[in-house]
C-alpha cells in the first residue's frame, strides 16, 4: 500500500471517531435543549418545563421562577441552559409599518371589572417588560393601549400584537385564535389600523363615540367635554389619543360632545370610535337656529309675553336665542341640530305643479272657492314673506320648523281667508276686483303674519282655474275675456274724452281766470272811476263858470275875428279880380298887338298852325316830302305819266301842299274882324293901361 493511502487511513480513524463524537455531543445538546441559538431579527420566548418551585399558581406567566412561560425574552445570539428543563420558542420581532397602528391584547394580568370594557396600562410601563407589567397591575384584554410605528421585542406568550398584515403571537390553542381572529376582523371593519385623518376640502368633522369608561347618568344623551385643557398634563387627553388621560378627566362612555376637525388622530378603535358628519353651513342669506340637546338648564330669555317656550344662551339646553350667523361649524348633530331660516324673502305659492326655492310649500296647492252665484274655481296664489333674522329663534321655538308653520299654520289661515272673500262676490266680481282684492289682502293679512313673527311683504292673486263647474267656468271666463277688451277700449274712449273734457275745463279754467282778472281790473277801474268821477263832478262845476265866461269872451272874439277876416277875404277877392282883369285886358293888348305885327288875323293863325305842324312832325319823326308821291293824270301834276315825281302846271305843289292849302283856308274862313265889343269896365283897363304904356315908353324916350 502506498504510504500517502497508508497516512489518509491512519487519519481516517481519528477524524471518523471526532465527528461521531461532534454529532453525537450535538445530538445530547439539542435533545436536551441545553443550548440554543437565536437569531438577531427574533426573539426566544423561555418555557421552563419544570421547577423546584412547582407551577404557576394562577396565570400564565412565571414571575418567581415557577414552571411555565417566563416574562424575560431571549435577544439574538447563543444561549445556554440546564439540559432537559427549558424550551425555547423562537418568534419574529414585531414590526408596525409607518401610518399604521398595532393593537396589544395581554393573555395574563388582572381580570377585567363587568364596567370595564378595554384593560388598563399601568404608567411608564412598556410592553416589553411583562413582570413591571404585572407586578404594576396591568390588566389581561385588550389594552387601551396602542403601538405605533417600529420594532418591538414583545414575549408574545404575554401579549398578542394585531396588525393590519399579520398577528404576532405564540399559539396555545384553536380557540385563542379565533378569539384574536374576531378582535382583528372587528379592528379592520373599524378601519382601526390605520390612523383618522380628516382633511379641509372634506368639511366634515369626527363625532367621537367611546366604549369604556363610566356610564352617562340617567337622563343624558350626549357626554359633556372634558381633558380639553392643554396646560393640565394629567387629564390632557389630546382629542382621544390618551384614553387613560380621558378616564382620569371624568370622561364618559357614549357619544362624545366634544368634535374632532382637520388633522391626523391615532386612536384606540376599540376604546373609540368616529362617525364623518359634514360641518354646519350657514348658507348667505339664512339662520342656524340651534336646538341643543344637551347642557345646563338655562334662563329663559323670551320674556314673559312670550308664551310659547323658552329662549337659552349658547351652550345650554334648550333653543338658543342667538342664532348661528352664516358661515361654518363643527357642531355635534348629535347633541343638536340646526334648523336652518332663510333672511331673505322667500315665496310660498299654492299652486299643485310649483314650488319656491326652499320647498317649503311643496305640500300646498289651489285653494279651492266657493262663490256667491255657486261656481267653484280653484285660485292659485303666492305669497312673499320675511323672517327677521332676530325672531328666528321665535319661530323655531313656536313651530319647530318653517315648513311645519306653513302646513299648520299659514296654509288653513290663507285658504280660509279668501275662501271667505269668495262668499261675498260673484264668479264675475272675483275675476273683475281681482287687484282690488289682492290690494286689500295684503293689508288685513299683515297684521296676521304679524302675529306669527312673520313679516307678510305682498300677495299675488293668479287668475282662478277651473273647478268643479269647470266648463261653465271657462264659457265666462271667454265672455270676461271679449267683455274685458271691449272695456278695456270703452275705458281708453273715456280717458280720452275726459282728457279733452279736462283739456276743454283747464282752458276753460284759464279763460275764466283772465277774464276774472279783466274783470277784477273792470271793477277796480269802475270803483277808481267812480271816486274820480265825483272828483271830477266838482271840479265840472268849478270849471263851469269858468267856461261859461270864457266862451262869452271867445264868442266876442271870433265875432271880431270873423269881422275882421271877411273885409280881408273881401278885399284880396277885389285884388284878384283886378288884376285877373288887368292881366286879361294886357294880354289881350298884346295878342292885338301881335296880330297887327303879323299884318292881320289870318296870317298870325297860319303861322301859329305851321308852328304846331312843325313841332308835331318833329316828333313824330315823319317825312316831310314822301318818298313816292301819287299824281293825278298829268294835266293837273304836270306828272312824268310812270309815276315819278314832276314839276305839274299848277306852281309845282304836291298833294300834300294841297291838303294843306285847303285845311289852311278852312281853318282861316272865319271872320275875324267881326268881334265883340268889350265891356266898359275891360274898356277902362285898357285905357289905363294903355296910359301907363304910354307913359311908359314917353319916360324911355326922354
């Protein structure tokens, strides 16, 4: 055999024997569990098998060394123990995820009071020290208690942690399991793993209902407010997240007063429990009248002609007399509610298919008639009313609701007023005086309103529809219809004449004032006239006299005036005729004069008709020689016989000259010497004149 065969086999022997001596050390280590090993990320729950001191008298865990599961974990590494006496039950760290919470439920402790629902942690006791635990008075249950985010090394055959993804724990037997798998089903339907988290564009707010704690007293509904002062440490609750905080303030189990808003809550979803409610929002334009259900008796502030219930300040039970202006609110709906009243004016219309904006009338319709002649319509109508923001409470308080004063209260008072109007008139006068009506109801029915806190602002009548009676009804409705146009024409007709009979009065009128005024005028001229009249009656007779005298010496006067202007008129009438004469007779002496200058009468008239002859040619602008000139037969003309112009035989006139001649000799027949002798007076003047021209020319000569 080689030698290297021969070493290995030489070896061989001794290795073989120290491994079986290795596996067979390990084999009496690990059958009789006297050391162990555990892992970093676990934990080792110590079971003691047996003890000198016996088993545990009662519980589960071993707090003096008795047999049983004892408090203290084992934390990663070797550990060794008395062969045959412990068994070591390896279990994982408990881990709590970020945002999630992990609920404790202790298998051993003090047993819970029939009052008490979750158990008691004692202070500054932490879970991982089971015996501080016990020996503290720490309750078995589940804890009030809760784990947030982390790692924890829990002995879990003390404590059972719930998550959301697993439960950490030792199992003992089947019915402890499903007993946890009910407590994490009831956690999860809570949403209990995770934390509250409310935020603003939600508007709502937690109502908060706790399950442990003393019971509210008989009577109360909701539990009042407690551990809301920050600056007491040792009732400062914090919203809920402190339930031993909360007990020790005094709180109550039930549904809390106190509200959670906007913000992240990690709460015990079995100590308490939150309900999402929207916030109360107060509308612009309406009142949140609080009812609350919960508080102190208060001081009724309605008065005492008030009759109808009592008015509280906030915070007290009953209805509170300031009512929530607009705007939002954590308010509890379950320690009250808030009746909301609108401030602006809202209408209510009894019509079957309609409706205001508030549906407070969606339960009324047509008030049906009953006339004076026996029809039956059915008139709808509206009304417009106003609540006072101040007497809201008022209204609440008397009626409960707006709605339910319009069903109880307004509905029959309306209906039954105009079904009392319609008794005193007929179909026709109904739909005739229907203004008139609507204008006297909106008085008498103010007062009314009134009464009820309520401000009536106008009602509006609708035309009256069919009821039973219906086509009746309707056959007058078409008369009131063409007898209403036919009206409305008569009525324009009349504005129109009593426009012009106005018209026609008002120039009448203005008429009569001017002449009112001519005659004021008259009267006062008459009255001053009168007064001068008698002025002037005295003064007539004063002047009287005085006329009387003066018209005797004007008399006079005009008598030697008149005297005096006919000698004058007489004289100058003399003067005239005179020289009128002597003017004659003068020219006459110069006409004589003239005509024997012309050596006779005869020649001094052809010259003067030549003159004249003249003068007309001239102005008439005619030939005097034609330019064609009729002849005679030639023995007269001495004519040329063609026509022309000749020299005849007697002196070579022309036909012209001829008519001249003869007119001449016509004109110059008469006898001029054969004249009337002048008279003597004509005689004398021409005598003296004669010697003045004598005279005259004698004086010349010398």
């Amino acid at each position: 055999m080689p030698a290297p065969l021969q070493v290995l086999e030489s070896l061989a022997v001794p290795v073989l024997i120290g491994v079986a001596v290795a596996l067979a050390a390990i084999a009496v280590v690990w059958s009789t569990r006297s050391v162990r090993y555990i892992p970093n990320h676990r934990v080792g729950v110590v079971e003691k098998l047996w003890s000198r001191q016996g088993s545990v008298p009662g519980g589960l865990i071993a707090l003096r060394r008795e047999a049983g599961y004892q408090p203290d974990v084992l934390r990663g590494g070797l550990h060794g123990f008395r062969p045959f006496q412990y068994r070591i039950h390896s279990l994982p760290l408990v881990t709590i995820p970020q945002g999630q919470i992990g609920y404790v439920f202790a298998r051993d402790g003090e047993p819970l009071p029939p009052t008490q629902t979750l158990a008691r942690t004692p202070d500054g006791v932490d879970f991982s020290d089971v015996r501080a635990f016990l020996v503290n008075g720490g309750q078995r249950g589940p804890q009030r208690r809760i784990l947030r985010e982390g790692t924890y090394a829990i002995n879990l055959a003390q404590f059972v942690v719930l998550t959301a993804s697993q439960v950490y724990g030792l199992p003992l037997e089947r019915s402890d399991e499903a007993m946890l798998d009910e407590m994490r089903t009831l956690i999860d339907q809570r949403h209990g793993f995770e934390p509250v988290v409310l935020t603003g564009t939600d508007d709502v707010l937690g109502v908060i209902t706790v399950h442990d704690g003393p019971s509210l007293d008989s009577g109360e509904i909701i539990a009042p407010t407690v551990g809301d002062d920050p600056a007491d440490v040792a009732t400062y609750h914090n919203n809920f997240q402190d339930p031993e905080r909360f007990l020790a303030a005094g709180g109550r189990r039930g549904r809390q007063l106190q509200v959670i808003v906007e913000g992240t809550y990690y709460l015990n979803r079995l100590f308490a429990t939150v309900e999402l409610v929207p916030k109360a929002v107060v509308e612009v334009g309406t009142v949140g009248v609080v009812v609350s259900y919960t508080g102190d008796e208060g001081t009724d502030l309605s008065g005492d002609a008030y009759g109808h219930g009592e008015l509280v300040e906030r915070g007290e039970r009953g209805v509170w007399a300031q009512p929530l202006l607009p705007g939002k609110y954590a308010f509890n709906t379950y320690a009250g509610k808030v009746v909301m009243v609108p401030t602006t004016n809202f209408i209510l219309k009894w019509q079957a298919a309609e409706t205001g904006a508030h549906r407070f009338d969606e339960n009324l319709s047509e008030v049906d008639l009953i006339t004076k002649d026996a029809f039956e319509p059915s008139l709808p109508l509206s009304v417009v009313v106003h609540i006072d923001y101040r007497k809201a409470p008022l209204v609440v308080q008397r009626f409960g609701d707006v709605k339910r004063l319009v069903e109880q209260t307004l509905d029959p008072m309306v209906s039954a007023y105009f079904k009392n109007v319609a008794q005193t008139r007929t179909l026709i006068q109904l739909l005739q005086d229907r203004a008139e009506i609507q204008d006297q109801s909106s008085i008498e029915m103010r007062g009314r309103f009134d009464r009820y806190n309520l401000e009536l602002q106008e009602v509006l009548i609708g035309t009256p529809t069919e009821g039973r009676g219906g086509s009746k009804l309707e056959e007058i409705l078409t008369q009131l219809r063409s007898r209403q146009v036919a009206m409305e024409q008569v009525e324009t007709y009349r504005r129109q004449q009593a426009a012009a009979v106005q018209e026609r009065e008002l120039r009448e009128a203005e008429a009569r004032s001017r002449q009112q005024a001519s005659i004021t005028e008259s009267e006062l001229s008459i009255a001053i006239q009168a007064n001068q009249g008698k002025a002037d009656l005295a003064r007539a007779q004063q002047q009287a006299a005085q006329i009387q005298t003066l018209a005797g010496a004007e008399a006079e006067k005009i008598r030697l005036l008149g005297a005096g202007e006919a000698s004058r008129v007489t004289a100058l009438a003399s003067a005239d005729a005179e020289r009128a004469a002597r003017v004659g007779i003068a020219e006459a002496l110069a006409i004589e004069e003239q005509v024997r200058a012309y050596g006779g009468p005869r020649y001094q008239l052809t010259q003067q008709v030549m003159a004249r002859f003249a003068e007309a040619v001239e102005r008439a602008g005619v030939d005097i020689v034609p330019k064609i000139v009729i002849g005679g037969d030639g023995r007269d003309s001495g004519g040329t016989g063609d026509g022309s112009l000749g020299t005849g035989s007697a002196g070579g006139h022309s036909i012209l000259e001829a008519l001249l001649t003869i007119l001449m000799s016509e004109r110059m027949g008469i006898d001029v010497a054969g004249t009337t002798a002048p008279s003597p007076a004509a005689t004398a003047v021409r005598e003296e004149l004669q010697r003045r021209l004598g005279a005259g020319q004698g004086g010349q000569a010398a």
